[in-house]
C-alpha cells in the first residue's frame, strides 16, 4: 500500500474508526491511538523493535482489538525539514509495515518530539530516567499523533 496524505487517511476512514500513532526508534516502536472521535490521541504502548514480521501482527492485532483503521508513522526530518536518510528509511518503513498490516499509511513530522516528551516528563511529572525510558516512546508517539490530529482537524 502506498503512504497517503493524512487529510487522505481521515477522509477514508469509516465513522468511529480510530488511528494508531506510530513512533519508530531504534530499539523501540512508540505506539499511540486516537479516540473514535480523532479529537485525542494517548500513548498506548512500546513495542520493542524486531523484525518487521512480529511487530506488524503486533500492530495489526491492536488495530482489530482497538477498532483503527490507519497508521500515522513519524517522519524524522532534519532540523531545516530536509528529508535525509533518517526520514527515507522511516518512509521505508512505513509503505513495509502499511503492507503488511493491510492498513493505509501517512507521514507525520516527528521532529524533536522525544525531546519534548522527555523535557516535559522530567520538569512537570518529575520522572526519574528509569521510568522515563519506559514511557516516553509512546508518550512521543502520542505527541506526534496529537499534533497530525491538531493540523488536520476539520
């Protein structure tokens, strides 16, 4: 399948189907899920990252348990928005896990948003580093997701 617009995805999607957010890192997929109503996306989960195979069943199963009918995956682009390496490979990565999922597919900047995560997680929940590792992927998933929400919202 190939990766859409996400004003596409929204549009196509049927009445109370949800969105799932997803966060590719390098050893943890981030994953978030809108309400029935794309007004509010939560952290969901981290996968850990492994072969493409297992973490799609994976997603594919929370999209049947969960009711979602797309992927939003975070684009990595540079500082300046230029698309590099970092962002070829999420793209790469995306158009792989929307086929193997059977599920459509957009691209969402994701710049900065662990950052943000984190810098919230540390001066406003006052998480120490140890439980910060734990949440802050599908915490940065759902940032990403909220903001894809936010700007598309009609």
């Amino acid at each position: 399948m190939p990766v859409i617009n996400l004003t596409e995805l929204r549009a196509a999607l049927p009445r109370g189907q949800r969105l799932i957010g997803l966060d590719p890192g390098r050893k943890t997929i981030g994953i978030a899920l809108t309400d029935v109503m794309l007004m509010l996306a939560s952290p969901y989960q981290g996968l850990p990252r492994g072969k493409l195979a297992a973490n799609a069943a994976t997603v594919a199963a929370i999209a049947r348990k969960e009711g979602a009918g797309g992927l939003v995956v975070g684009l990595p682009l540079g500082l300046d928005g230029s698309f590099g390496p970092a962002a070829q490979a999420a793209k790469d990565w995306a158009i792989a896990m929307s086929e193997a999922t059977e599920l459509p597919a957009a691209l969402w900047d994701e710049r900065l948003s662990s950052s943000a995560v984190n810098r919230m997680l540390v001066e406003e929940a006052d998480m120490t580093r140890a439980r910060r590792a734990k949440v802050v992927d599908a915490a940065a998933a759902a940032y990403m997701l909220q903001a894809a929400l936010d700007a598309t919202a009609g």
